[in-house]
C-alpha cells in the first residue's frame, strides 16, 4: 500500500464556503491522527497526489475537496461519509473518479423533548420536571456522570407529519445535547 498521508481535518466550528464543499487544512492537533474505532485515521490515496483530488477556489486559495457521498456510518461520536471524488486531470468527456472516506470527528447528540399534556390540567408539564426525567432517563444509562450534559428551553415550529405535536411557532421544547460518543437515547424518551 501507498504511504499514508495526514488525514484533512474539518474545523466544525468554521462554516464551509459553500454547501457542497467542505475545508481542507493541515493537520491542527485538534483530532486524534488515528480512530481506535475505525481504521487507521489516515488518507489512503491509492498513489493519487495531493493536486488530482485536493481543489482550490478560483483565487488559488481555500482548498477543499468536493466528495459524492454515498453512504454514511457513525461509530461512537465519529461519523465516516464513504463516496467518490472527482480525479482532476482526467479527461472531461470520461472524468476518473476515487473512492473517498471522509472522517468528522467530535458530533454532538442533539435532540428535542415535548413535554406531555398534563391530563388532570389539560396543560403540558412544566420544564423543570421534564429536566428532571431526562435526566434520569439518560445519566448514567447513556451519559456518563463524567461527560458534559446540556438541557435548555426553547421555542420551536413542527413542520412535519405527525398531527399530535403542535405547529406552531411557540411550542416550548427541551434540547438536549451531549456528545455522540455516548450511546443513543432510549425511543420511550
């Protein structure tokens, strides 16, 4: 096999130019070179240099790659986005294409929680109680006593099919964060 490269990594707290692409920079420190959980954290390029799948914008700056996903596998708060990208120097009419896997490292769990209608009340459950069962529905079953737990009320709209959960704009929500390497909430939550 190719000598291993230094795998890009995607500052998640920059927004990339454009949608479809994503930054690709040196390495920062900022993620582990290697992921236990998956592979070996490198770029394998399979002899192709740098130039033919790196891409630069028009001013010769930000350089990025543009990568066709086709899959995606997240393992413990790391997520792999396996596709192809586009071999520059090939020919236009029969463009070559590599297979790629890119690695974004350090996701956050990010959820909502109505809260239920009180049926003697007629009224939902205030956030405090609704605090209070995620909590223990999530710490330590899912989230270690260790690890970073975050709960706020906010206000958000329901635009999709589900006829149960109100509409509009004003419906009070509790979002829950905590980081994806801890396991996945319970349904019943």
């Amino acid at each position: 096999p190719p000598p291993a490269a230094p795998a890009p990594v995607v500052d998640p707290a920059a927004p990339p130019a454009a949608p479809e692409k994503m930054d690709y920079g040196e390495e920062d420190g900022s993620a582990p070179v290697e992921d236990p959980n998956y592979g070996g954290g490198a770029v394998q390029t399979g002899g192709l240099e740098e130039a033919q799948w790196v891409r630069k914008d028009e001013d010769g700056g930000n350089p990025h790659c543009w990568l066709y996903w086709l899959d995606c596998i997240e393992q413990q708060g790391t997520v792999y986005m396996i596709g192809k990208v586009r071999v520059e120097g090939s020919d236009d009419k029969a463009p070559a294409y590599a297979s790629a896997c890119c690695v974004v490292r350090n996701v956050e769990r990010s959820f909502f929680i109505l809260p239920r209608v009180d049926p003697e009340t007629g009224e939902r459950r205030k956030m405090q109680e609704i605090w209070a069962e995620a909590k223990a529905a999530l710490v330590p079953s899912c989230v270690p006593r260790s690890e970073p737990f975050k709960c706020k009320g906010v206000k958000r709209g329901y635009c999709f099919g589900d006829d149960d959960v109100p509409r509009d704009a004003d419906t009070e929500y509790l979002k829950v964060k905590y980081a994806a390497r801890c396991r996945a909430p319970p349904t019943s939550l």
